[in-house]
C-alpha cells in the first residue's frame, strides 16, 4: 500500500494508527499471498486472516449454518439479540417484519471468509443498525474455484432460506418477501450477478426487492480516469485488481467479461429484466469509482431504479471502518433506501 500523499485522503490520515496498522496488515497480507502463478498461499494467507467465531455480542447473535458440505458451502446469519426469541424453534409471535439481507463479503474473489473479523464486524453492524436478518454468504474462493462459482453459491443459499425457512436460529419474523442482496467490493459483483440470477428464477415464497452495492469490483479491459489517477490510493492498485480478475475470470476470458464489466461490450441486455431497485455507495479516493459510476450508468440507461450516492473524501473499503464519520452517513443511506423500498 502507498502513502502517496497526493492519492491518500485525510479520512485515512486521520485514523488512529491502531485502525490504520490492522488494516495495514490484512491488505499486506493479501498482497503477500498472491503468488505469480496465479494461485493463493492459503497457509501463509491464515496468518493474516483473523476470525470471528459464532458469539452473541454488541446486541447481536450469530450462528453458523451448513448448506452443502462438499463443497464448504455455508453462512453466518446475524440476529439482532430483541427478536431471538421470536426464532422458529420457539413459534412465539412478533409483530414486526425483519427485511432478510444477504450479503456477500469482499477481498477480491480470493481472500477472506465470513468468518474472517472484518466480515463479521460488519455484518454485526449492519444486522444491528437496520435491524435486519443477515445471511453472509460464504462461498468458494478463486483462483481454486472460477466464475461462475461464486454465484452459483450465493444462489444456493438464497434457495435453501426459501426452501428451508424453519432452520434452527432463523427468526419467524423474518421477512422473507422483503429480500436484499447486497456485497461490498468483489462481494457488490456478486450480489449484482446473484439478483440477475434471480430476476429468471421463479422463487415462490422469496421476493427480491433491493440490491445493496459498497464500492462494487468492476472492471473491463480499459484503463479508466481514476484508475490511472488514483495509482497509490490506499487499498487498491491496478497490479492486484488484474491479478484478481486473472484469478476470477474463466480461463481465457479477459476483462470484458460479463462477469467484470457487466455493462461492457459482450455483455446482455437486461432492460427486459426485472431487475430490483439498486443503491450504488462510491468513494471519491477508490481507483474503481469510474467503474462504479458506469455500473450505475448502465442500470439507469437500463430503466431501472437506481441510487448513487458518493462520498468525495473516502478511500475504498470506508463502510467498514466506524471511525470515519462517512461509514454511518452510509449506513443510513442504506437504512433509508430500503425503507423507500419496502414502502
């Protein structure tokens, strides 16, 4: 990571150098595990990658549940701790409807689980602060496992909660009709993919009706503005996105990919879909802002419901750091956007 003063806003000089020494550590050690064949050192990737176990804190309690273990396949739910009691093993009756959000964690494909601390931190907070039901997907990492993978499991899990709804933990008064999927990073890819996926499902007893995108990891082929700009911006180089993306992709593929630019030269047409209302969060010192403002240029020229809010001042991977005043501007940005769509 650089300290190109030129590139590093002061919401990121402005941390204590607690805050900026741990996520020093896991970006480095994400950079340090990359290896130039394309693969991972997942052992050396462990010594970075702290985890959170199951617990019940700061208002919230979590649970892991299995959905396939063949392929590892399984999610963290989050319920705010006031509606535990109202789960399906207890049949008690509550009179509030919980929105069901899933999420889809960050770290470029590659890296990190969602039990790695920064993933459990946040969907704690999220469950806690908009007072939903969060199921955080953990799905197979690349290189080991290429699109369309990734989505394959995220779809997985939204049809098991469909189909399985009394799993043990699950609240009663989770509102299954009022469905989010959200990401940040490569996860906000993801959750794009997964409600495309879902806009040609026939789900019976599960709506779609929002999805929720944190600085989405988008790209294509060419070198935008805030690429090349913000070269030395904390967090995020061209280097290691095309390192990631070469790890994502299927063999062969290059960035115009559908699955990277998703409103890019051999991508479909999606006005025909019906896709959900979106909220896109961009920051203005993230090399990917260009590709987000296309995302949400692209669904706009689409025809469909689409928010974008941007914070000039923040680096990429803000939302997920409370210390910066912006992270819960973003969160009630959220708050109020599912509010407008629930209605």
């Amino acid at each position: 990571m650089s300290n190109n003063n030129n590139n590093t806003p002061s919401t990121w000089t402005n941390l204590s150098w607690t805050v900026k020494l741990a996520m020093s550590v896991i970006s480095w050690g994400i950079k340090l595990s990359r290896r130039s064949d394309g693969s991972v050192n997942r052992r050396l990737m462990s010594f970075f990658d702290f985890k959170s176990p199951p617990s019940s804190i700061n208002g919230v309690k979590t649970s892991d549940i299995i959905v396939d273990p063949s392929r590892n396949l399984w999610f963290r739910l989050y319920v705010p701790i006031t509606t535990t009691t109202t789960t399906a093993a207890t049949n008690d009756v509550n009179s509030s409807q919980l929105p069901v959000i899933v999420h889809f964690h960050g770290g470029g494909f590659a890296c990190i689980c969602a039990d790695s601390v920064g993933s459990d931190n946040l969907c704690r907070r999220l469950a806690k602060e908009l007072n939903a039901v969060i199921v955080s997907v953990n799905y197979r990492n690349s290189p080991e496992h290429k699109y369309p993978s990734q989505v394959e499991d995220g779809f997985d899990v939204l049809r098991y909660i469909e189909l399985n709804p009394n799993f043990e933990g699950f609240p009663t008064d989770a509102d299954l009709k009022n469905c989010f999927v959200s990401g940040d990073s490569a996860g906000g890819n993801l959750a794009h993919h997964v409600a495309l996926k879902g806009s040609n499902y026939g789900f019976r007893n599960l709506r779609i009706v929002g999805v929720i995108a944190l600085q989405p990891f988008f790209g294509g082929e060419e070198r935008t503005e805030s690429e090349i700009k913000l070269a030395g911006a904390p967090f995020i180089t061209v280097k290691g996105t095309d390192w990631l993306w070469q790890a994502f992709l299927p063999e062969g593929a290059d960035r115009d990919h559908p699955a990277a630019n998703v409103f890019g030269p051999k991508s479909e047409d999606i006005s025909g879909l019906n896709f959900p209302a979106t909220i896109v969060i961009v920051g203005g010192y993230d090399p990917l802002l260009d590709w987000q403002k296309r995302y949400y240029e692209g669904l706009k020229k689409a025809g469909k419901e689409v928010y974008l809010i941007e914070y000039p001042n923040v680096f990429h991977s803000f939302y997920g750091v409370p210390d910066v005043p912006e992270s819960a501007l973003c969160i009630d940005e959220v708050k109020t956007f599912m509010q407008k769509v629930v209605g």
